[in-house]
C-alpha cells in the first residue's frame, strides 16, 4: 500500500492558489483513476484504488497547510504504511512554474507543509514530488502570493504542471523513485531566458 498525499489549504477560496498544487494534482490522480477522495478520515479526505498497478490511499489533509503533518502521521498508522511508502506533492517556491523536481528524501527546504510532515513523522526518508510557483523578479508578501488566485495567463502552465506531477507520482510507483528522478529533474529556463533566446 502507498499514501499519496497532496499538501494544501482546506475551503473554498484556496482552491485555485498556488499553494494547492498538491491537492490539484491528487485531484487528477483521482480522476484518472475513478477514485473518489471524499471519505473523511485522520483529519483528511481520502480515496482507495490502483494506480499503475499498486493499491494506493490518495489524500488530501484537512488541516491547514501548516499541521499537514497531524494528519500525515494519523494516516501512516492507519494505513499500516512505512514513511517510505509516502508520497507527498506540494507546491516550491524555490522552483519556476513548470519546473517539477522529484526527491527521494530530503529537508522541508522552507515548506511549512513538508516542516510539518517531517516533524510528525520524524523523518526525511520520503519522497516527494514538487511543483514549481516561484514568481518572476516578484517583490512582496510571499504569504500573500501563494495564497492568491492563480490568474488566467498562469492556467495552461498549472495544467501542465499538475498534469506532470501526477505523471511522476504514477512513474514512482510503476518504476521508483530513480526513474522519476532520471526523467522529470530538468530545468526549465525562466520566461526572461525564454525571451532572450528567441
């Protein structure tokens, strides 16, 4: 059994922020699959199905993004899950939109989400799949920019983007984490460098 957890902000006016990568991309996982994630359970809204032909718990906590781990670790329990069989996607600040980056373990490199996650669970040992939001030459609240409503000239990369996260969720299971590594950890240049090499 895998747990495949998508980090977010629980309510309506998050849905459509940059910080709800997560949760989008578990949201196309489950449609992919005919899997409904609306039980309620361990603080979170899960879904039981296959995927790429491993049994999975999708889920989604419901806790705000900052205690995701309360509910990650009540999750592992109940599952029976080693942290190892943990799949988080969440969204990077430290990455460009488009940019996807999948590790095997690592810190929570500035995440609140993942900070909670590794604090419950008491390790790094996890991988994760994260999806770039870093603005371009932005100066402000970076609070307030990923809890913004994605705009319209950002919604083709955001498709693209969940659509590539859910891809390498589906690769780590099929394959493992190397393979997801080998074929999605490309840089993806900034609208700027995109510009100048035309």
């Amino acid at each position: 059994m895998r747990l495949i957890v998508g980090l977010g902000n629980p309510g309506m006016e998050y849905v459509w922020t940059p910080h709800n990568l997560g949760f989008l991309a578990v949201d196309l996982l489950a449609e992919q699959a005919d899997i409904r994630v609306t039980r309620p359970e361990a603080k979170s809204l899960v879904g039981v199905g296959r995927i790429a032909g491993q049994d999975v718990v999708l889920a989604k906590p419901q806790t705000m993004m900052n205690l995701s781990g309360l509910a990650v670790s009540e999750l592992v329990k109940r599952t029976g899950c080693e942290t190892s069989d943990v799949i988080v996607v969440c969204d990077d600040m430290a990455l460009p939109w488009g940019m996807l980056r999948v590790r095997e373990r690592g810190s929570a490199g500035g995440h609140n989400g993942l900070k909670s996650v590794i604090g419950a669970l008491g390790t790094m040992e996890f991988p994760r799949v994260r999806l770039g939001v870093q603005p371009e030459n932005f100066r402000g609240d970076l609070k307030q920019y990923v809890l913004r409503q994605i705009r319209r000239d950002e919604e083709d990369v955001v498709a693209e983007e969940i659509e590539q996260g859910a891809e390498a969720v589906k690769l780590i299971l099929a394959e493992g984490t190397q393979s997801a590594m080998n074929r999605f950890n490309r840089r993806v240049p900034s609208p700027g460098e995109q510009e100048a090499g035309k």
